[in-house]
C-alpha cells in the first residue's frame, strides 16, 4: 500500500487551499512480476454479521445520496458501489470493483513487503509465529454472547439439553474488539483515480499497542530479512473502507476532489457508527508470486 494521508470528515478547517490528495493504491498492482520475488500484504479480515451489513449499507446510502444532491455533476462521473454489497459496474479488467480482496471489510496493517521468495517464506513463517503468540490487550478481548445463545438454541433443539454443558459444546467464542471513530474519512487511489470513503479505527490507548505491537514484529522480521516495505510506515493509517468510487472515465481534477471532501464534513454518524462493533480473531497474509497464496494467522485470545 502506499502512503496514507487522512482527510477526516471531522476536520473544520473551510478555506479552499487543499493539501495534497491522501493516496490509497491497490496492493494487487504493486507486485514485482519477477519469477524469484514475492510480495506480501497483511491485513485484518472483517466478517460483519448481516444486521451489521445492513446498518452499514443504510449509512453508506445515505453517504451517497448526499453527494448526488449535493453535487450531481461530480458524482455521476464515479461508479459508487457499497463494499460487502454486488458491484453495480465493472470498468475494464483492472478496474477497482474486479478486486475480491477491495470488495470486502479489512483493515490494512502494514504496506507491501518485497524480497526473495526464499526470504518471503521464512518472513511469512517467522511473522505467523510471532502474530499468533502476540499478548492482546484484556480489554479488547469479549466473549460472543450471540455465538453462545446460538450454540444453545442449538442444544435445546438437537439435544433437549437442560444444561448448558449438554448436547453441543458451547465454549464461549472471544474475539478482539475495535471501534470507528464517528466520522468517516476521504482516500483517493494513485493508481486508478478511484475514491474510498471508510471508517477509521479508533485509537485508544489499548488499542494503539495492539496495533503497534503488530507492527514491531513486521518491522523486525524486514529488518532481520533484509527485505524491502514499499514504503515507510511511519504515518500507517487503520481504517476500514465502505464505499468505493470508481471514476467511470471521465476527467477529474483536485477542485472536484475537494468539493467531495467538504461534502463529507458535512455528514455525522456519531450515533450510527458509535453502534458498530468490529469483531476479529485472526489476520491474514497474502502472497503473491509466480502463484498466489493466502495464510490465516488467529489471534492469541
């Protein structure tokens, strides 16, 4: 992935001198296409449950309304499709909406990593082994109410248990727990001109070493590998990406860029987004090479 620049929907600032557009690229495209090199690209997989799926798709409609009537000109030039949700339209073969992994919910952890395919498989085994020993915060860690009351049901169903240590082993599920922050942020993709509006990931002070711990054990293993990270991590942004805007062919400038960012100022989701648990209990790595490759790594909780 490329550099990251952030332009929070929160931000109050109103003069027209915007700064350099925040860069998203699409880590498929960034791979060497050398026999010998593989490249790596981890990340977070979210899997929202469907009421959750349909609370996000009634605030990413309400996101692309506004836009429309907003600035009707602006937005007709982009394909707007709902992650999660069939995509509306596809615009040739590399077009953003033909990328399975850009079509679901996860949250980038690191930018590509490069190097010798021999040095990317211990890099892949080395970080695995230290992803899945990682110490978690206690208080990012819950339990899955709603997986137990199904595993229960499913007892009293099945079974005709009486007692919860009956029919089906319902040991309590626990996953890491994050959050969104209540307003949505603004990227733009280097490669294609496509737009990304997400959730970004709240950082409290637990959840800032959860990722920082994650990061620490990626930059050790480049370093102890002598392989390559596309680029600095320094500014690394977390944040999960809910609707993509597919330019459709037309031109587009920075004026109408910043026309769409003061548009999404304009929107709260304090109440909407508060709601929103994101649920995770394992990352994943993908490799690509001459084959392509992925590894789930689960989460030590």
């Amino acid at each position: 992935m490329e550099k990251i620049y952030d332009y929070s929907s929160s931000e109050d600032s109103d003069t027209d001198e915007l700064p350099p557009v925040p860069e998203l690229s699409i880590y498929l495209q960034n791979y060497s296409d050398q026999f010998d090199m593989s490249s790596i690209f981890v990340y977070i997989p979210w899997n929202p449950s469907l009421s959750v799926l349909n609370h996000l798709k009634l605030i990413c409609n309400r996101t692309i309304k506004h836009v429309h009537n907003r600035n009707p000109g602006v937005s007709k030039k982009y394909n707007w499709n709902i992650v999660g949700a069939p995509s509306k339209g596809l615009e040739g073969r590399f077009s953003v909406t033909n990328n399975q992994l850009l079509r679901s919910h996860h949250v980038t952890l690191f930018p590509n990593v490069r190097g010798e395919s021999y040095k990317m498989t211990q890099y892949i085994e080395n970080i695995s082994s230290s992803l899945s020993k990682m110490t978690i915060p206690a208080s990012l860690i819950l339990e899955d109410t709603k997986e137990t009351e199904r595993i229960n049901n499913l007892n009293r169903i099945l079974f005709k248990a009486t007692s919860s240590t009956e029919g089906l082993d319902n040991k309590k599920k626990k996953y890491v727990s994050l959050n969104f922050e209540p307003k949505l942020s603004f990227y733009t993709s280097s490669t294609t001109n496509s737009i990304f509006i997400a959730g970004k990931i709240r950082l409290t002070p637990d959840t800032a070493l959860f990722f920082k711990n994650i990061n620490q054990i990626i930059v050790d293993n480049i370093k102890l590998l002598d392989v390559t990270s596309e680029q600095s991590p320094i500014e690394q942004d977390y944040h999960i990406s809910l609707i993509l805007g597919e330019l459709k062919g037309f031109e587009t400038n920075r004026a109408e860029v910043g026309k769409l960012i003061r548009l999404m100022k304009e929107l709260d989701f304090t109440n909407e987004l508060d709601n929103i648990n994101i649920s995770i209990n394992s990352l994943r790595i993908n490799e690509i090479s001459s084959t392509r490759n992925s590894y789930e790594v689960p989460l030590n909780i």
